[in-house]
C-alpha cells in the first residue's frame, strides 16, 4: 500500500508544472477571447454548428457552460447547443500535454471531436427546426471557474484541483493494478468488448470537468481503447449539462439533450470500433 500511495504522488507532483503552465496560458487566452467567441455564436446564425464546434474545441472552461446559457434563452439553436457539447475538450488537453502525448495524436482527437461536432449539430438543426422567441435572461457566465479573481489565481485553483482528481483516480487504478491486475481492471470497463463504448459515454455524461479527466486518464493506463475513449470525451461536455438542467425550463428538452449526447457519442465510439476492427 505505502509503495501505491507513493507512485501516485510521485506521478502527480510530476504532472503540477506542467498543468499550471498549460492552464495559465488557458486563462490568459480565454479572457482574451471569451467576449469574441460568444459573440460569433450569437452571429453564427445556421452556420452556428461550424463555429461552435471549432470554438468548443479550445479548452475554456467556462464555454460550455456560456453556450448552455445561450441556448437557455434561444440565441443559439440546439443543433449549435450539440455541437459545442460534442467538441468540448475540457481537462483532456491540459493533461496529454503533461503526459508528453504526441500533438499529432492530440491535433487528431480534436479533429475527430470537431467533425463529429459539426456533422451531428448540422444534422439535428436540418431534422429539428424550431421558431422560438429569444428569452434573454439574467444568467451567470461564471460558475464554473470564478476566473474573475484573476488568471494566476484560477490558474493555480484549476491546477491544484485536476491534481486532487487525478491522485484519486490514479490511487484507486494502482490499487487496482496491484490487487486485482489490469486485465481484471480493463474487464470492468468493457475493453476490448462492444460495450465500451456504452460505459465510457456513461461516465462522460458526470456533470464535472473531472469526467474528461477520468475518461483520459483511463485511456493512458489502458484500461479503455481508443473508441471508448472518443465516446467518453465527446459526451464529456464539463458542467454544461448541469447548467442547461438549472437555466432551461423545459425539463423534457433537457433530458432529449442528454439522450442526444449519450446516444452521439456511443454510436460514434462504435463505429470507430469498427473501423479498427475491419482495418
């Protein structure tokens, strides 16, 4: 046990620079561009899904949660709604960047993210076409990461809590590892099995930017496959879907969202299964 507690500190003290550089840069880049992001959303019109998926593809914090808002008061269509949930990358970037991942690998999980984004946002404003009044409310942009004190600050918050996250999860893997072996692990989430993908869009769906964290972190110590974890990431939208539960009045629409976003990413992660299977 004292041996499993000390890899998984030594694993996340190794990961805190590189987290807080990645996210400090996150911040500054955010702050500089949150106000003109939205604004192109709000313009977008029915190119909404082409903007909102390259846009939800950076990973602000804050966006996914800004675009539920929107969409609460029906400046945005759902389709646009679909499409930055789906591209939404959350905690994923900041930690392959610290695992030393290959960007070309990176640069290619979001370019699979931000097709299946626009196709699927294109998609559902072409099937579901709605006339609905604009109900702008009084809503707050900023619950998610408080980035109002500051990007130093909420630099370090995000750093520190992504830390205590990950030693969690890695704490309860090594155990894992150690008691149970990684084959044993790897059943429990359906790898190598049809269902993976059905399981990882589940834990994607956690109203928290911790989702992505354990949906990557899974993936790095091979306990999902490659198509599980696109599943996972794609419905890993952050806290959007808790907002749009608070801010959307509409309870059954919010639930048709949620159904939306878990069938998206499962049949996603499916034929990407299948992909590597026959090639």
């Amino acid at each position: 046990m004292i041996d499993v507690i000390m890899d998984t500190l030594l694993d996340a003290v190794k990961l805190i620079p590189f987290l807080f550089i990645t996210f400090l840069l996150m911040e500054f880049f955010e702050h500089k561009t949150t106000n003109k992001n939205k604004n192109a959303i709000k313009k977008a019109g029915r190119f909404g899904p082409f903007i909102g998926s390259l846009l939800g593809a950076f990973p602000q914090c804050g966006f996914s949660a800004a675009a539920t808002n929107l969409y609460a008061t029906r400046i945005i269509s759902l389709g646009t709604l679909i499409s930055i949930y789906l591209s939404t990358s959350d905690e994923m970037l900041p930690i392959f960047l610290s695992e030393n991942v290959e960007i070309s690998f990176i640069i290619k999980i979001l370019l699979i993210k931000i097709a299946i984004g626009m196709f699927f946002g294109f998609l559902i404003d072409l099937l579901i076409r709605r006339k609905e009044e604009t109900q702008v409310g009084d809503f707050c942009h900023n619950e998610h990461c408080h980035c109002e004190h500051g990007i130093i600050k909420s630099a370090i918050k995000h750093t520190i809590s992504i830390v205590l996250f990950i030693i969690v999860i890695e704490f309860f893997l090594n155990i894992g590892f150690s008691y149970l072996g990684e084959d044993n692990i790897s059943k429990l989430f359906f790898k190598d099995s049809f269902f993976g993908p059905f399981v990882s869009s589940l834990i994607g769906l956690i109203p928290n930017c911790g989702a992505s964290v354990v949906i990557t972190e899974l993936y790095l110590n091979n306990v999902i496959t490659y198509s599980s974890m696109i599943s996972g990431l794609l419905t890993g939208s952050g806290v959007g879907l808790l907002i749009l539960f608070k801010t959307n009045k509409n309870k059954k629409d919010c639930l048709k969202i949620l159904g939306l976003v878990y069938i998206i990413g499962v049949i996603s992660g499916l034929i990407i299964q299948l992909i590597n299977y026959l090639f």
